[in-house]
C-alpha cells in the first residue's frame, strides 16, 4: 500500500491522475459525434456500394445502418467511408473508424495478432473462381499455368497459394488493390480467371459489361466467415456491435420485421418478442443503450432475412437452403437470446 500511496503522489506532482489517461468509450464519443463512422469497401454490389440515389446500400451497409439505429435512433447517421483490403485494419486500430463492415474474413492471424475484434457474422462465405464462358474450362484444375487476377491485402491470396501448392499446380498473380479494378483486369484481358469470395464474384458478374459471358467454376476453396469488426479494449461497444446483430437475427426467428414490428410490440402475448421490442426486460441499458434500440434497430432497418433479401438475393445468391439461411430451416445463422 505504502509503494501504491507513492506513485499516486508522484502521479499528483506532475499533474498526472488515472482520470487524466481515461479515454471516452467508442460509444460516448459516437454519441457526442451524433454519427457513426464505419469503414466499408464501398464496391461491391449486394454488400456495400452506392445505389442510384447515392446512397450507401448493400448487407454490410446496413450493418452500419442497424448500429447506428440502435446507439443513435437513426439509421442514417452514418459516415460510410470506402477502405481497401490494405487499409481496412490500419483505419479501425488508428480509430479513423468505429466499426469495420466491410466482407472481413475472420482469422485467427487478423484476430490474435492486429488489435481487432471480430464480433459475428452477416454472411458465411467461400472462395471461388470465375473465367470467360467462351473459354470453355469447367474445373480449378484447368487453371494449370493461368494467369489470375485477384485483391492484395485479403485471404484470398493466401487461399490461392495454399490451394494451388497443394494441388501441383503452377499460376500467375495479378494483384490490384480494388475489387474494381480486379474486374477490370479480367474484363481487360490481364488474366484467365479472377478469384474471390463466391457472392463478390456474383456482384462483379453483375458489374461487367455482358455478365452471360462469364461464368464460375464448381470449386469452392475455403471458408469464409464474413462480419463486423471492432478494435480491441472496449468490450461494451464489442457487445454492442454484436448484438445488434444476434437481434436482427432473432427479431427474424421470431417472425418480426420492419413491417409488423409496431403491431408486435402492442400486443405479442410472446415474452421474446416482447424483449427485443423493448417492452419488457432491461437489455438496452445492459448495453449502455435505451430501452428500445433493438426495435429502432428492426423498424429502421428490418430482421437479417429482409436485408438478405433486398441486397444479396438479387445477385442470384438464394439463401433457402444454403449455410445463410436461419438454424431452423438447415442453415447455420444462429443467435443467442435476448433476455
């Protein structure tokens, strides 16, 4: 005790106390701000890119959207701001934004070793390859001494390279570092194939000048665990990030969403419905956040189902019957609750 009453003495001296190293938590300074500001890849159609309006849409978006709904009441105070694979890690951990939703694949690298957490996941994904149909290769395997157009600073290169050593099979990379220009490169005729996760090869698709003319091979070559990230030593503003997403997913489960939400909240005999309503329980100041963050969360910007539907299913990625359908219908989408 005798050395801890000296250092804090020693602390006065120079006008140093614990009070002066304490910092604003991520959701006191995004409340002060009135804003969120999330980092996104703003390119890739179905997860975040402008629409015609200019607005920033897409399942990653709206992460971001549903944040801010349930921190601020508004889904539109957001900041959207358009990161690389390079800079996407450095922008979070220098706090130039608050959360990162922007097709990250979680790993046990990125989470044990950059100072970020990853909260859950949105999409579950997997790595693929696409190529001209005119060109007639129906395998992976026809890729033998190709040439490939793919992102630097992501998973996929090192997916690539794993796959491709393992298999004997020789290639040529052809970096970029924009989901843009990527296609561009194949559109342009820089490579034979371009690879990346299977759904930003069916937004890429969609983006080229003629999408009947290319088509994907049947391989897909890792996992993929697609979601939000949060920078490491606030573990509130982690638990808020992540159960904003676990509510979009049980306010789906149990059969709420942005159109009935209200009737819902007025007479559901059902204690979990009446929970993430907020007519009942105490989960928004669990999280530091009002009663009713996770309806504003719903009524603003819908369950998972709805956002799935209205972004990622136009991109000819169903969601019946494949990993990101919910638990109870053979998918793999699965939430705690919320009580």
């Amino acid at each position: 005790m005798k050395k801890i009453s000296l250092l804090l003495g020693a602390f006065a001296l120079i006008g140093f106390t614990y009070s002066s190293v304490a910092t604003a938590s991520t959701l006191e300074e995004v409340q002060a701000r009135g804003e969120l500001v999330c980092g996104v890849s703003g390119g890739v159609a179905g997860f975040s890119a402008p629409n015609d309006a200019g607005r920033m849409v897409g399942i990653d978006a709206a992460v971001c959207d549903a944040v801010a709904a349930a921190v601020l009441g508004d889904a539109d105070a957001v900041k959207y701001v358009p990161l690389t694979a390079a800079e996407r890690f450095t922008a979070l951990s220098a706090g130039e934004v608050d959360v990162l939703s922007r097709n990250t694949t979680h790993t046990l690298t990125r989470d044990a070793t950059l100072g970020v957490n990853f909260t859950y996941y949105n999409f579950i994904d997997g790595q693929g390859f696409m190529v001209a149909k005119a060109d007639g290769l129906s395998s992976v395997m026809d890729l033998d001494g190709a040439s490939i157009c793919v992102q630097a600073g992501t998973t996929t290169e090192l997916n690539m390279a794993d796959y491709f050593r393992n298999k004997g099979l020789d290639y040529t990379p052809v970096g970029y570092s924009t989901s843009t220009a990527t296609r561009e490169g194949l559109e342009g005729g820089a490579c034979d194939a371009i690879t990346s996760d299977a759904s930003q090869l069916a937004a890429l698709r969609s983006e080229t000048a003629d999408p009947s003319a290319w088509t994907m091979l049947p391989e897909i070559i890792s996992k993929e665990p697609l979601g939000p990230v949060v920078r490491q030593g606030d573990d509130q503003w982690m638990d808020i990030v992540t159960w904003t997403l676990h509510a979009m997913i049980n306010a789906e489960e149990l059969g709420i969403d942005s159109s009935n939400v209200d009737a819902m909240r007025a007479d559901s005999p059902n204690p979990s419905v009446a929970r993430i309503v907020g007519s009942e329980g105490e989960t928004g100041p669990s999280l530091g956040l009002s009663q009713d963050w996770a309806y504003q969360v719903i009524k603003q910007v819908g369950n998972y189902g709805e956002v799935y539907e209205k972004h990622v299913e136009p991109l000819g990625i169903a969601r019946a019957g494949s990993v990101n359908d919910l638990w109870t219908r053979g998918g793999i989408i699965y939430s705690p609750p919320l009580r």
